[in-house]
C-alpha cells in the first residue's frame, strides 16, 4: 500500500480496472524552499498531495467493483512476500545447520588425521624399539656364538692335547714292550740253540729211532696185507663159482646202468614230445599238462567244441573262396581217410588272412594246429637243428593230425646259394628240408610269406598248392566292414553290457561309403578301422558314436594307408636303383624259381663294354699291344682269355660248391 502514500520514487502501477491517475502538477517556482539555506530535514520531502491522492484513490476504489478483489491481491501478495522471507529465514537456518554439520565432520577429520599419524608414529615407535631389541638379540646372540665358539675351541685343543699325549704314552709302552720283546726272544733263542748243541746226539739218536721203527711198521703192514689178499685172491680164483658169481654181477651193473640211462632219455623225450610244446611253436590247439591245469574251463569248452565251417568269419573274393573251400574239404577227406596231407604256401600282402584260414582249416578239418614263425630260427643259431627235429617228432605224436603253419617264413627258408645265410642257418633249412622231404599222414605244411621270391628251389618243390591271398576287393571291402562294424558297434552298443551308445544314421549307406573310401587297405587295416571306432565312443564323454567320429577315423586310417604306400614305393625304388651283387650266379623269378648255373651270364659279356672302352682308347694312339711278362700276348686277347678262364673257373668252382653241398652232411648228422 506504499503507492497509496507517495513513498515509491516511481509512478506506482494503476491495479486492472482503476481509472489512471492524473499526473501531479509541478511544484511552484519559490514554494516552501524560500529558506534555501535552511537544512532538510526527513519531512523536508514529503508530498502532501500524495494523503490527498490517497484518499481520492481510496473513494475511487471503494466505488469500484473491484475493491474487495484488489484488498484480496494487496492481502495476498503481503502473505507471499511474509512466506518468501519465512523460506529465506529457513534456508539460512539450514545453511547454518549445514555448515554445523561440514564444522563437525571437518573436525571428526582431523580428529581422524591427527590418530593416524599418532598410530603411524606409534608404530615406528614400536618397529624402532622391535629393531633395537633384535640387535640386542644378535649381538648377544653372537657373543654368545663366539663364546661357545671359543669355548669349544679350547676343548677341541685339550681333548687333542690329551690324544697326543695319550698317542705318545701308547708308542713309548709299545715301544718298550717291542724291546722286551726283542730281548726275550733272542734270550730264548740263545738258550734253545745252547741246548741243541749240548743235545745234538741224543736228538739224531731219537731221529734214528723213529725212522727204523716207521719203516718197520710198514713193511709188516705191507707183508700182512700181500697175505691176506693173496689168501682171498687164491681162495676167489680156486672157487669158480665165486668167480661166476662176481663177472654176472658185474656185467648186469653195467646193462643196468647203461639201460637206465638211455630209458631216462628215451622217457623224457617221449614224455615232451607227447606232453610238452617246442620252443619253437608259438601257439597250439594241442592240450598240454601245464595248460590244462593252468585253464581248465577253456580246455573243457575245447573238448566239447565242434568242427565249425572253414571260412567262417574269413571274406575272401568268390573265385578264391571257392578254391581254399575245395583245400578245407579235401584237407577233412584226407585226414578221415588217413590219406597224405598236401603241403600249400599262401601269398600276398600282409593281412588278407592267411593265418586266420590257417586256423579255420585246421578246426574245420579237426585237426590240431602249431603256429610257428620263421623270424625265431635263426636266432637259436647251432640249436636250430635241434629244434626242428624237436617240432616234426612233437607233430608226429599227434592223434588227430597236425597242421603246422609257418609265418614269414622267407625268414628261414631263403636260398641256400645266398651268401647272407649263416652256417647255423643252412643246417636249420637242410633239416627242415630232410623232414619235409616226402608226404606224411602225420601232419600239413601250411607256409605263408609276403616274398614268395626268396624261397629256395627245395622249398618250392615241396609245395603242392600255391594260394595268393590278394587285397579285397569293393565287394569284399563292404563285407569286412559291415563284418567288424557288427562286432565292434552294434554288438557292444545293442548289448547293454558296455559303456557305449550309437548315434542315429544310415548304418549301410555309411558302410559303403566307408568300403568305396578304404581302397587298397587289408582286412587287418580295416579289422583295426573297427577297433578305433569303438575306442572313439568310449573315449567320448557321453560314450556315443557319432557319423562324424566314424569319418574322422576313416580319414586317418586312409591317411595312415598312403603314407605306409609311399614309403613301401620308395624302398623298392632304392632297391631298384641298387646294383646287383657282382658275385651273383643265379637269377631268381617271381616265385623263387631259379636258373641253372648253365645259363648263368659268362663273365666275357659282363666286361665287354670295357674292352669296347680300351679299344678306343688304343685307336687314339696308345700302344697296339702290351707284352705280358710270359710271352707277349696283346691285351685285349689277355683280357679276353683271363675273362673266359674266369668265367670257366667260376662254373667249374660253383659246380665243385653244389657237388660238395650236396655230398657233405649237414652238422646234426642227418642226411640230405
């Protein structure tokens, strides 16, 4: 309401709605400022028309319409104005309180400080009088080190003062106890030697004495026994049946000693050969006493087992199935007719099942087999005769027949023209060769090798059949792989029994699929395919076998398979880049057939492309000839005669070999 009294130095707002004011006359020129020089005072400034316009805008305003609503605003705007300085009292009062509360924490932080550096000064404080007292320590620690040090020192220095004195006490009573020693032996000798000069005669006396009576006594000892032996050697001889008596005697102790010997030997012999194994066999159906006892159950089963089919199990190609079928069925016949075995050798890489045809023939046609392995003989070295006649005489004792199959057995059985082959070795194969000589009913040579090329011609003659087991082929590959894909997954994973499951997929399409991408490999390469399948499922955490783990292991036994090819391919290049031996009279086939030593290349052809060379060199200048210290013969012509003279003495020199091999007797004393 201060407009209404003229205090405002501006013209105050006219409120909505109120007449404008009309604007104050200005004052008169010399009005109450007449006293110009007298001081102002507070009221010296007051407009007393500003009471006069108050009261007219009071009338005016009473006569408005809006009176009540601009006394409301004037009400209004004093409370606002009377809040306003309210909140400004509180926010000063907060402010206050604020700063409070900033005085406290400031002094809770230096309160805070002012601890930590009395805790950190407490601290070093502590440190500093630890440290103190841990130099105490070790200083007393080493002067009481260097005390006991000292003071073991000096004990050290008494107890050797007094070794040394007791050392020297101990010398000086050896010493005099030596020196008694010494005197009194030489008192005793003295004495002694005084006594035997006084006694000399009454000693050589006694020495006489003793004498006459020893030789005394044993001439009486002799003359008494001369009589009494003489006596009984009369009485023997004058009773002939005494005489009888005692040569019969002597003479059954001899046949019974000798007897004895020979029936042990004779026994123990016939005893391994019907109850033990050789050392060369490796492994057999024959029962032997230690294997029964040892397995007992597995001999039982044997027993009561029956003849199964001769390829079962064994996936051949259909031409070669049927051949080893008709092998199995006349093998059966013969030994049910107690016929001759005929001998067969089986060819081919490595794992197309030749000892596993070995095995079913022999169950199929009941028969026992031995397996045996061409790289054992020639380890045994002088033993190996032995050994071998050990084998046949083992197989000759069986009841039911013997098929002996031989593995590798170009390991042993090799040319016997080779200079390679030991001694040992060449007795070994003439042995075998002696034993093998003709049929028997006793047992079957089976003989299965990768190089059929190195056997010798007498090994090849006694071979009646000759089977080359050859890779599989597409059609033969699907069969080995369902074959060992059943025994393998789905019987381990239908059993129950094992920890192994098997992924959802076209088992049969995979298995062919598997047979188009394993050309070239064994039936042992893909047997072995099925073994790494089964070790992927069991070494999967949820021991499930899915297509993916079957390629990844396809894909590397692929891998492994060409691998193994190419270094097969580089080693019969390098063989084929080898010269051959210089010394070489025989050529040998595919087989191991070889040629006779009439056909052998003379020595004339193998040098004539150095005469040829030596020609040339004659025509460019060199002398025609060249005189030979006996007769002045050229020297092409020389040449040409040493090398037929060569060529004759080598023939002759491999004939008097074959003639002296074939008359001399093998080391064991068998005949060949």
């Amino acid at each position: 309401m201060s407009w209404l009294f003229g205090l405002n130095k501006g013209q105050p707002e006219v409120p909505p709605g109120l007449p404008a004011q009309p604007e104050p006359p200005p004052p008169p020129a010399g009005g109450s400022s007449g006293g110009g020089d007298k001081p102002k005072d507070k009221w010296s400034n007051f407009d007393p028309t500003g009471l006069e316009r108050a009261a007219q805008a009071a009338k005016e305003l009473d006569k408005s319409r809006h009176a009540k609503e601009a006394l409301d605003l004037a009400r209004m705007q004093e409370q606002t104005s009377h809040l306003e300085y309210q909140s400004k009292i509180k926010e000063y009062e907060a402010a206050v309180e604020q700063l409070k509360g900033d005085q406290i924490r400031t002094q809770a932080e230096e309160r805070r400080k002012t601890l930590n550096e009395e805790t950190k000064q407490n601290q070093a404080r502590a440190q500093y009088q630890d440290k103190l007292a841990r130099q105490r320590y070790e200083d007393q620690l080493r002067q009481q080190q260097a005390l006991n040090e000292e003071n073991l020192r000096k004990q050290e220095e008494s107890v050797q003062k007094q070794e040394a004195m007791r050392k020297a006490t101990i010398e000086h009573e050896m010493e005099l106890r030596h020196k008694n020693e010494l005197l009194r032996i030489e008192a005793e000798a003295k004495a002694r030697g005084r006594v035997e000069r006084e006694n000399a005669d009454i000693i050589r006396e006694q020495i006489r004495l003793k004498a006459a009576e020893h030789r005394q006594t044993v001439l009486e000892s002799i003359k008494t026994a001369g009589a009494v032996f003489g006596e009984g050697f009369r009485a023997f001889v004058s009773d002939w049946d005494k005489v009888t008596a005692t040569v019969a005697g002597l003479t059954l102790l001899a046949v019974g000693v000798y007897s004895a010997r020979n029936a042990t030997a004779v026994a123990g012999r016939y005893i391994e050969a019907r109850l033990g194994k050789p050392s060369l066999v490796r492994e057999t159906s024959r029962f032997t006493v230690g294997e029964a006892m040892k397995h007992p159950i597995k001999t039982a089963k044997r027993l009561k087992s029956k003849p199964q089919d001769a390829l079962e199990g064994v996936v051949l190609s259909p031409s070669l199935e049927e051949r080893v079928r008709d092998i199995a069925i006349a093998t059966r016949n013969t030994r049910q007719n107690r016929g001759l075995y005929r001998n067969v050798l089986m060819y081919g890489p490595p794992g197309t099942g030749k000892t596993l045809f070995a095995k079913k023939l022999a169950v199929h046609s009941g028969m026992d087999y031995a397996i045996m392995t061409g790289g054992d003989v020639a380890p045994m070295g002088r033993d190996g005769v032995t050994a071998m006649h050990k084998v046949f005489d083992w197989a000759s004792t069986s009841r039911h027949g013997l098929l002996l199959f031989v593995d590798e057995a170009d390991a042993f059985l090799r040319k016997r023209s080779t200079e390679k082959i030991s001694e040992d070795l060449r007795a070994t194969l003439n042995a075998f060769l002696y034993r093998t000589g003709e049929q028997s009913n006793k047992f079957m040579l089976v003989l299965a090798s990768n190089q059929p090329e190195q056997f010798d011609w007498a090994i090849n003659d006694r071979i009646d059949e000759i089977v080359n087991f050859a890779l599989p082929g597409p059609e033969e590959r699907e069969r080995l792989v369902r074959l060992y894909f059943d025994k393998y997954v789905l019987e381990p994973a239908t059993g129950g029994r094992q920890r192994m499951k098997l992924a959802q997929f076209d088992y049969g399409k995979k298995c062919s699929e598997i047979a188009k991408r394993t050309e070239g490999m064994s039936g042992r390469e893909i047997s072995k395919l099925g073994v790494a399948w089964q070790a992927a499922a069991y070494s999967s955490e949820d021991g499930v076998l899915t297509e993916a783990m079957i390629d990844a292991r396809v894909d590397d036994a692929v891998k492994q398979h060409h691998q193994k090819m190419d270094w097969l391919r580089g080693e019969e290049e390098a063989q084929s880049l080898t010269p051959p031996p210089a010394r070489a009279t025989t050529t040998g086939g595919k087989m191991g057939f070889n040629l006779p030593l009439s056909s052998t290349p003379q020595t004339e052809h193998m040098i004539a492309p150095a005469l040829e060379m030596y020609a040339k060199q004659e025509s460019r200048g060199a002398p025609e000839t060249h005189q030979s210290a006996e007769g002045g013969i050229p020297a092409g012509q020389d040449c040409r005669d040493t090398a037929s003279g060569e060529a004759a003495s080598s023939d002759s020199e491999n004939k008097e070999k074959e003639e002296n091999s074939a008359s001399r007797p093998p080391k064991d004393g068998t005949p060949v």
